[in-house]
C-alpha cells in the first residue's frame, strides 16, 4: 500500500517513461557523435593560401568559380591578412607554411618577398608592380624557381600618368608623390616619376609612409610645400586607407591621380593603369594551371595588355576644373 493520497504507479506508465529516458539518451548520445565525412571539408583537395587584403578578392574567387572550382568541395582557401605591416607578413606567410599550403597566392611586393623567404618549393602565385626589376623573377618569360603570376607595370606607367596630369589640369608645376619607402617596387616608382617631372619641367615632393599612423603627419607637413596635385600608388598598405588620402585631397582641393580605377569611384580626380579586374581574374588561371600540374617556373608572368583611363566629373566639377573634350575621349570611363 502507498502512503495516503499516493497512487500505484501502472506497468504501462513505467514502460512509457523508459522509452522517453532511452530516447532522450540516444539523442543526447547523436550530440557527440563525429560529423560523418562528407559533411567536412574534403581531403586531398587543392589548398590556397592567401596573404594580404584586397576588395577584388572576390574577382579572384569568381576566377576560379567560372575554371570549376568550389571552395569547401575541389579547392579549399586560408586568408592571412597583415594590413602591409612587414612583421605580420613574414608570420601569415610562415603560417601558411607550417599548414602545407599546395599554392600560395600574395598581393604586392612585400607579401610575395615574405613568401619566398618561407619557402623555396610552395608554388606562388604573385600581383606585382614590376617582378624583375624588384628580384622577384629571374625573367619574365621563364621565371623559374616557385614564382610567377601578373605584373601591373605600375613604376612604368608614371610617367604617363604624369602627362595625362598635366593635360588635364595644364597649371600643375610641382606634384606630390605619396609612396611607401619600405615596399621595394615603390622605389623603383619613386625612381621612374622623378625621371619624369624633369622631362616635364616639373618639381615633385616625396611624401613618404609607411605605417597607418603616419597619413595625418605626412599629408600635413606635404601641404606646406603648396602642390598643385597628388600621386598615389597601388601600395598595399595605401589601399586599405585610400579613403582617408581621398578625403585629405577633397578637403584641400588637391586634383588626386592613382592608378586604380576604384580610388576614382571613391571620388579621386583620375586613374591609369591596368585593369585591377583583370589582374585578379588571372591570378585565378595561374592557380588552375599550377593545380593541373603546371611549374610555376615554367609559366612565363603576365603583363597587362589593357590599361584603362578613368575621370570623374563630379570630382574635377567640385575642384573647379574643367577637362579637355580630348582627354575625355581617350577615357575608358567618365563618372558624371
């Protein structure tokens, strides 16, 4: 008999409760079971590894979505950013390493560097101002060693830059030239447009940077030597902050030549220089055909062979200028 106000408990009821306790258990039981395989990332698929950071990123991706590749299925992806900040690049480079990367892709100089000095036999695949001059490549045409990929000739095209500068805006006597004295090729940019302004009859005005706290000082100090107009490069570490070196020209009313299209969407006066699209779409075709069997050696480094010109109205109208109908012909593309 139970106490008073208890019920018996039915044979019924008991075996009810076990199966709920067996359940609960098995499903609590499934929790700690592994995922089964196919639900993981695949083994013995092609693993990339990506130093420093970039917004056309995404064209390289869709690069090699349209060559059949599929992150997560037949290719799989490692992004290391260090923001151009040398120490951090040697690390995400060692680091890429140490993960036996099949194929490691590097934008700019400083990145590609810190990846040869991490490995002699990794494949890698680099976006580069000018691989020859910088020691990058033993030649263009065969490079040889685990280097290749795309040069954007970004030294050589200074001086036109300096000539589509000055038919634009034809008062420009002395340009400011904003590069970073620790990237390699931007030596040899620095080299190429001081040759230019002398052919030009031109004074320049070096504005070295290269770390992120030294923007504010450096443009400062530059606007006490009165420019007529600004030069930026397509320095990694630049790019990341190119909003606030758009925002300092705008303020001081200061005509901004650049070589990417996309500072002139951001409102730069103008750009030339190859097609950042383009570039980054081809990286895509260096890592299939590495992947495919191909030596980085043996694959010669692309050069480009389109070069865009682009202005913005809207910019040249807010700084009082107005472009020759001429130059505007030439242009590849004009933001009203």
């Amino acid at each position: 008999m139970g106490a008073v106000g208890e019920r018996p408990v039915s044979k019924e009821i008991l075996m009810r409760c076990s199966t709920i306790t067996l359940s609960a258990i098995l499903a609590l039981g499934l929790l700690t079971v592994p995922l089964a395989p196919d639900a993981q990332t695949p083994p013995n698929i092609p693993r990339i590894g990506i130093i420093e950071d970039s917004p056309s990123w995404g064209v390289f991706r869709q690069g090699l979505r349209d060559l059949g590749y599929v992150e997560g299925q037949n290719l799989a992806i490692e992004w290391r950013f260090a923001k151009g900040k040398l120490d951090r690049l040697a690390e995400a480079a060692a680091e890429l390493v140490r993960l036996k990367m099949d194929i490691i892709v590097t934008l700019g100089t400083p990145a590609t560097r810190a990846a040869m000095q991490a490995t002699a036999t990794i494949p890698i695949v680099m976006l580069s101002g000018d691989p020859l001059r910088a020691g990058l490549v033993a030649s263009l045409a065969q490079p040889g060693g685990n280097v290749t990929g795309v040069s954007i000739l970004g030294p050589e095209l200074s001086g036109k830059q300096l000539q589509i500068l000055r038919e634009a805006v034809p008062t420009v006597a002395g340009v400011a030239f904003l590069w970073n004295p620790t990237n390699p090729v931007q030596r040899l940019y620095f080299e190429d447009i001081q040759a230019g302004v002398r052919a030009l009859g031109m004074t320049l005005h070096s504005v070295e940077v290269s770390s992120p706290n030294e923007f504010t000082s450096a443009l400062t100090a530059m606007m006490r030597e009165r420019p007529d107009a600004l030069i930026m490069t397509g320095d990694p570490m630049h790019q990341l902050h190119f909003g606030q070196i758009i925002a300092f020209a705008a303020e001081n009313r200061l005509p901004l030549m650049s070589n990417h299209k996309e500072h002139v969407l951001g409102g730069a006066l103008m750009s030339y220089g190859s097609s950042t699209h383009e570039n980054f779409r081809r990286l895509a075709f260096y890592v299939d055909k590495i992947v495919k069997g191909t030596k980085p050696g043996d694959l010669p480094v692309e050069q480009p062979m389109k070069f865009e010109l682009v202005i913005n109205l809207k910019t040249a109208k807010a700084l009082g200028l107005t472009i020759p109908p001429t130059l505007l012909l030439q242009a590849d593309k004009v933001i009203q």
